[in-house]
C-alpha cells in the first residue's frame, strides 16, 4: 500500500491511504516563461537576475525544450551538477555528492529524471542545495513540476531542460550538443533515425564508442544514452574541441590507471584510423541532424565533402590557409597568427601544385608548435597501435 504524506510537508501520515495532489493552475503572465529562438539564447538576449542566479525559457524552435541559462559555471554546478552526475553517470542508483560530481560545460535533463532526482533526495534525506531548492520552486512556478496523489514530483509534460553557462565562449557549439540531446528525446523521427545510424555501425566501431564514453564516465547502463552521446558529438567539426577528442582522451588517461577495466578493453579494441573515423561518423550524423538542430548548415547548402576541406577553388595559398582555418576553427585551439605562416617547404617541393597539399591533417602537421586536436588524436593514435603491436 503506498505511504500517504501530511499534504504540504510530505511527512508520512500511517493512518491514511492517498496524499491529495497538486492542481497546477495556468501560470500568470508575471509567471509564464519567455519564448525565444536558439540565435537569441545563444546571443544572451534574456537577463540573468541576479537571484536566483539563472533564467529559464522555451524555445521557439522546439517549445517543449526549456532552455536555463546560468550566471556563471558555479552556479550551474549547484544547479545542475549533481541532477546531470545522479542520471548519466550513477544510473538514478543514489545522489552524488557535490565533490562527485563530473564537470560540463552545458547539461540536458528530462524533466522525467528531474523528478526521479527530487524524489530521491526526499526519500533519503538528501538536503538540496540552494540552487537546487530554487531550480525546484522555479520549475514548479512555472508549472513543470507538481506533486501527483502518492506525494512524488513528476514531470507535466514531457519535455526537457538544456542549460549552459552565461560565461561560456562557444555557446553556439555547447547549444548545438545539448539541443541535439533534446530532440533525440523529443522527436520521435529523430530519435529513430539516429538509433538507425548506430546500428549502421560496425560492430567494433559500436564496442569502441561504447568502451570510450564508459571509459570517460558515462553510464552505459542504456544504449539510449550511449546512441545520443555519440550523435551530439559526431554532428561537431571532427577535429574540433567540442566534438569527440576531448572524451576520447579523458577516456585514455582514465585507462592508463584502470587498464583491467571492461570498458577500457573495449576502448583500446578498436584498430582502424581515429581521424577516418571520426569524419565518417560525422558525415553520417550530419546527414540526420542537417535542418533539424539549429544553428548547424544552412541546410539548403549541400552536404560537406568527406574528402576533408575543398581547397582548390582557393586563388592564392594563403587564401587556401584562410578557408582551411575557417573551417576547422583552428583559431580558438592555436595562438598563431595565421596571416604570416606560409607554405610548408616540405609542401613546396613534393607537390605539383602548392594547394595540393593543404588537406586537413598535413597542414595542422606543418604549423610551428602546433598543438591542437590533431595532435591529441595523434597521440592517442600511438598509443592504440602501441596496443596491438604496431608501435615503435
């Protein structure tokens, strides 16, 4: 029989059976949310107050997507954190504490699993945090949230949360990851489509992906969350800090200390080029999230070439120069002043045209000092040859 609660405090109440619920009335206009575009939230048009620290909006794009914007990081984390660390790494098994909790740049949460994290913080008499009790007010303000017959949180409808710092420098990449995770969960088209492409995959390619997100600190308890982690980093430039090198590496370091671990033999499985494989995969995840995530392609533009940057319509080297650092961004990753760095000699004498050369990978190689993404895939590269015996 379920625990009936004193209504209002939540204290179980033996004698009785039910808790009466919450009627969420229609939220006023003082407290309905804003509605705005992703140019708008990723551009910052909405105010911060500054208590309690955040905002939160619909989007235009897709009104059932609430988009929070925070502060600064720190108040995220007491925010978020904890909600993000208890669904995607423990599994919704137990409350993380905040010196536990995985660090991010931008969060997606159901509002399913918000609810699930409230509950379980009530029933083992977790304390909120600040932030946490008012992201709970807030969310019942606006009508998110409210208490069913047993006394439990659960979601009004079923929509999701994405947030993200103020702060943060490349907004538009964050929102790009976090909506995509939205609309997996919120389309069912979408959804279906991108668990098509996974199961595209080979079958060591699934047991590698798999392997490097469980080695990262992701749950692989569902496939679900393993399919929407890849496409949210497949659909980022491939050789770029918001795509998959970063997890990649985390993924190495944390089995250099744990080698034994099941995951991190799946990791260190794989044997195919890292670079290859990163393009194709997003080449195949952009061809599913093209016109659907904002912010992304114009997609009436055609498909980006899988033979890496086109170069050749470029008039001059430097030009050629310009379009590849356009296209891979690689302004934000290397302190270079790119306007002075001029043709590889090395390119110089071994092509018949001083544009044959510039291709992805060999031009990052040729800049002084460069150290970027290609070098961390490079170095992981090694060391999974190393692995299967390739190595020096």
């Amino acid at each position: 029989m379920p625990i009936a609660y004193i209504k209002g405090s939540c204290t179980p109440l033996p004698e009785a059976n039910v808790c009466e619920s919450e009627d969420i009335p229609e939220p006023t206009e003082g407290e309905a949310m804003d509605v705005v575009d992703a140019s708008a939230y990723v551009s910052g048009v909405v105010p911060v107050p500054e208590k309690p620290g955040f905002v939160i909006s619909r989007l235009h794009e897709n009104v059932e997507t609430v988009a929070a914007d925070f502060k600064n990081p720190d108040v995220m984390k007491e925010t978020l954190a904890r909600i993000a660390t208890f669904v995607e790494v423990d599994n919704k098994k137990r409350i993380p504490t905040l010196q536990e909790v995985i660090p991010a740049e931008g969060h997606d949460l159901k509002l399913s699993d918000i609810a699930i994290f409230y509950n379980r913080c009530a029933a083992d008499g977790v304390t909120l945090t600040a932030k946490e009790e008012e992201l709970l007010g807030t969310m019942r303000t606006h009508g998110l949230l409210r208490k069913n017959d047993l006394c439990q949180y659960e979601a009004t409808v079923p929509r999701v949360l994405i947030g993200m710092s103020r702060s943060s420098e490349n907004r538009r990449e964050i929102f790009v990851h976090e909506y995509s995770h939205a609309l997996y969960f919120l389309d069912s088209d979408f959804h279906a489509e991108v668990s098509k492409t996974w199961h595209t995959l080979r079958s060591d390619v699934r047991r590698f992906l798999t392997g490097a997100l469980t080695a990262g600190g992701y749950d692989a308890g569902t496939e679900e969350l393993i399919e929407t982690e890849v496409q949210a980093y497949a659909i980022a430039e491939p050789l770029s800090l918001d795509g998959f090198a970063i997890p990649l590496r985390t993924a190495s370091n944390n089995c250099a200390e744990k080698p034994s671990l099941k995951a991190c033999q799946d990791f260190w499985s794989y044997r195919g080029r890292l670079v290859h494989l990163l393009e194709d995969l997003h080449a195949r995840y952009m061809d599913v999230a093209r016109c659907r995530v904002p912010l992304l392609d114009n997609c009436n533009a055609p498909p980006p070439s899988k033979s890496g940057p086109e170069v050749a319509s470029s008039k001059t080297p430097q030009q050629a120069i310009h379009n590849i650092v356009a296209t891979l961004n690689l302004e934000k990753l290397l302190p270079i002043d790119f306007k002075s760095i001029d043709i590889d000699p090395f390119i110089r004498s071994h092509s018949p045209s001083p544009l044959w050369g510039l291709q992805t990978e060999r031009f990052i190689g040729a800049i002084p000092n460069g150290a970027g993404v290609k070098e961390l895939i490079d170095i992981l590269q090694e060391e999974m040859d190393k692995a299967h015996g390739k190595g020096k």
